[in-house]
C-alpha cells in the first residue's frame, strides 16, 4: 500500500469494500490520515447525492441523466471548493482559539457574516469542534453551536433540504460530544436525539445513526449505567462491523471492553483488549497499542495476574511515551503502583503513588490526583499507619481547596477527613469515595451523598 492510496483506489474502496485487495491496510491507513479521510467522504458524498432522488435536480422528465450526473459533479465540485475556502478562512483562527493563544474567533462573529454561510465552515468547524474535544471541551462546544447556528442560515436556494439535513445532523453530533466531554449528560443526549431525527431524513443514515448510538452508548458507561451501555455498544459494533467501517468497529469494541471491565466480567473484557491490541500491532496503530496494553494489564492486575500486568502495562507506557501523551504514560506509571502494592511492597507502592499524584496535580488532572490519594490511603491502612491515612485525606482537601473545587468534591473530601479522624474510615468507606470521583470526571456538579454505614 503506498502511502496515500489514489483517488482512484478510494473510489473503489467507496463503491464497493469487498472489491478492494488489501482492505485492512486501507482503512488502517484512513483511520490514521485525515486527508485521505476527507477525500473518501467527497466521494462517499457524490455516491449519496447518486443515491438521493431529493439531490437530482428539476424532475427526471426535464434532465436526461448525463446532465443530471455533471449537476451531481458539480455539487461535489462546489463542496471541495467551499472546503477550501473554509481552510483559507478559518485554519488560523482556529488553531489559535483551540490552542488558548487567542479568542479573535469569537471576536469574529462568524455566524453574522454571510460569507461564512456555506456548507464547507459548517463541516470545518465541526471537524476542528471533534478535534477540540479532549483538550478544550468547553471551546469543542463553542465551535459546535457556532456550527448549528450557521447551518440554520444556509441558503436554501444554495443547499438541498437533505444537504441541509445532513450537516444540521453533524453541528448536533458535535454538540452531543462535548457536552458530554463536559458531563451535561442531560444536554448531550438531547442533542443526540436532534441529530438522530435530523439524519433519519437522510436516505442512507446508517453509519450517522450507528455513531449516534455509539455515542449514547458512552454517555450510559459514563453515567454507570452498564447494562443499557453495553446493549448500546454491542448495537453500535455490530453496526460498524456490518457497514465496514473498521477502526469505528474496534473503538465501539473498546467500549465494550471497558464496559465488561466495570461490571466485573473480566475474562470477556480481557478477550476484548487482547483482540484490540491484535489489531493495534497488525497495523502499527500505536494509540490503540498504548491504550489496549493498559486496559489489557488492568485487567491482568485485577485478576491478579501480576507478571503479565507489569509486561502489558510496561508496553503500554512505551507507546503512550511514542505518541507523546503524558497523561497516559501517568496513568499507566499508576498501575505499576498497584502491582507493586499488590506484590505486598506497600512502601515502595506509597512512594511511587505520591510521585504520580504529583504529576497528575502538576497536569491539573485534580480527580486523578485525589483517586491516587485514595490509593495511598489504602496501602496506608494496610500498613498499619494512621497517621498517613490522615495525611492523605488531609491533602485531597487541600488539593480541592486550593484549586477553586467548592462543589460535592470538597463535601466528599471533608467527609473523608472526618472518618479518619473518628477512626471509622475503611476500605469500603474509601471504594464509596473512589466511585464518587471518578463520576466526578464527567460530572463536576454531582452532589455528594454520604454512604449509609
């Protein structure tokens, strides 16, 4: 495979999968390229517009289909065109306001300029809205309204009601996803309904609908809700799987995986990982390699396999450290810290917990750094060190004052504080807390409500 496949193989590849020879280094390729990503949605694009009645222009008695196809050319024409008009317009400013180095964007009140009004800054910004998500959710949010905004000034002189249907389905979608990044899951699941209804207009929504249903799927996992994420999940797997759109096969496979994990079916979560980090190294996928190698050694940890934990969480850390991902290299130095704490090296496991904590607070990963506080607290108990037990839930109280945090996670620190220094904090008490953080990840205003002992 070369290193970009030419049109004239993305062609095939759109019209017919099977018809490709090397499909699985293909869409390997596509999954990693964005470039090669956006050429196969043109063409993905005209075959809609081939298969859309409502695209073909005037009525079928009035154009003989050779004019009918060099409309349908031309509209994929234009929409090249408006892609690159919207990259000239917009990469700078983009970049700077996803970056934080400027807010000239929203100086620039896109969405009142009638030059900005055109199908190719809707998929811009909803693109850039996708890219935002991990880094900056609230601004992801921003460039996701602004998007919807405008599709809601697309001229319909300009813009077919199935063109405009389609792209109002994607500002929605994004909507969906960062607010969700954002925990306003009541927010996101409403905005997922909108860009379900508005795809459902389309005549071929089964990909759109299949992410959809992917999303709510993590919305459920998010929310804890396990059985009905996981009855999403497998939907949306068998949907990808169907449609052949494999790297979002095996990232809905990944959400199965994590899925399992929490409900305690660690056997099928480890066969899950293991078949995600197959397909991570038989494509040179480093990302899915760094994230199946820890999520695999999490489950080697808990089923207290601790040599095999240490192999994969050890590669895992390798490849995140490759893909310059410093959270994750944290998270999997973590681990490590829990294998040495369940090798019964409770000393050593406290010193290399404090160390992370301390990268975790440096990155203003707060959450994080009060779970792994939670961590020491244990092994403390274990070590018969109540003192330290009481330095630790000192210290998650601090971190949260410290840092603005006023919400359930400072009545949640407190309350810890007060167990140890009544002498009645256990390893139940400590696990309540825990799964209280770690919702707190995505819900930063839930309450904190005491356990009932």
């Amino acid at each position: 495979m070369p290193n970009h496949p030419d049109d004239q193989l993305l062609v095939l590849y759109s019209f017919d999968r099977s018809a490709v020879d090397d499909v699985a280094s293909l869409e390997a390729h596509l999954d990693a390229c964005p470039d090669c990503r956006k050429a196969l949605e043109q063409h993905q694009a005209f075959d809609t517009l081939l298969a859309d009645a409502h695209a073909w222009p005037g009525d079928e008695t009035d154009v003989t289909p050779p004019a009918a196809l060099r409309e349908l050319s031309a509209l994929a024409a234009r929409n090249r065109e408006e892609d690159a008009d919207a990259s000239a317009r917009l990469d700078a400013l983009l970049d700077a306001f996803v970056s934080g180095d400027s807010d000239a964007f929203l100086w620039a009140d896109i969405a009142s300029n009638p030059d900005f009004h055109t199908g190719g800054v809707v998929r811009k910004l909803a693109d850039a809205a996708y890219q935002a998500l991990y880094k900056v959710p609230r601004r992801s949010l921003i460039l996701a309204e602004t998007a919807g905004t405008i599709v809601g000034m697309l001229p319909t002189g300009t813009y077919s009601s199935i063109e405009i249907a389609a792209l109002r389905g994607l500002a929605w979608k994004e909507c969906a996803n960062a607010n969700r990044f954002l925990g306003r899951f009541s927010a996101a699941t409403e905005a997922l309904g909108r860009a379900e209804r508005a795809f459902r207009e389309l005549r071929r929504p089964e990909l759109d609908l299949a992410s959809i249903t992917y999303i709510r799927a993590t919305i459920y996992c998010e929310q804890q809700d396990y059985d009905r994420a996981q009855a999403a999940a497998q939907e949306s797997t068998a949907a990808f799987e169907r449609l052949g759109q494999t790297g979002r096969y095996f990232a809905s496979l990944y959400l199965q995986g994590c899925i399992a994990f929490e409900q305690r079916a660690l056997g099928e979560a480890q066969s899950i990982f293991a078949a995600v980090l197959a397909y991570g190294e038989t494509n040179g996928d480093i990302p899915w390699i760094a994230r199946a190698s820890l999520a695999l050694g999490n489950c080697y940890l808990e089923r207290g396999d601790l040599v095999n934990a240490s192999r994969s969480i050890h590669e895992g850390m390798l490849a995140f450290r490759e893909i310059k991902l410093p959270q994750g290299e944290i998270r999997c130095r973590w681990a490590l810290a829990l294998v040495v704490q369940r090798e019964g090296r409770h000393r050593t496991a406290v010193e290399r917990l404090r160390r992370v904590r301390d990268e975790f607070t440096a990155l203003g990963g707060l959450a994080d750094a009060a779970l792994v506080s939670l961590d020491i607290m244990e092994t403390c108990l274990a070590l018969g060190q109540p003192r330290e037990v009481r330095r630790a839930a000192g210290n998650i109280v601090k971190l949260f004052k410290e840092n603005g945090m006023i919400t359930g996670a400072l009545t949640a620190a407190d309350y810890l504080k007060q167990s140890v220094a009544m002498q009645s904090v256990s390893p139940s008490v400590i696990d309540y807390i825990r799964r209280y953080f770690r919702r707190l990840e995505v819900e930063p205003e839930l309450a904190f409500v005491p356990p009932t002992l």
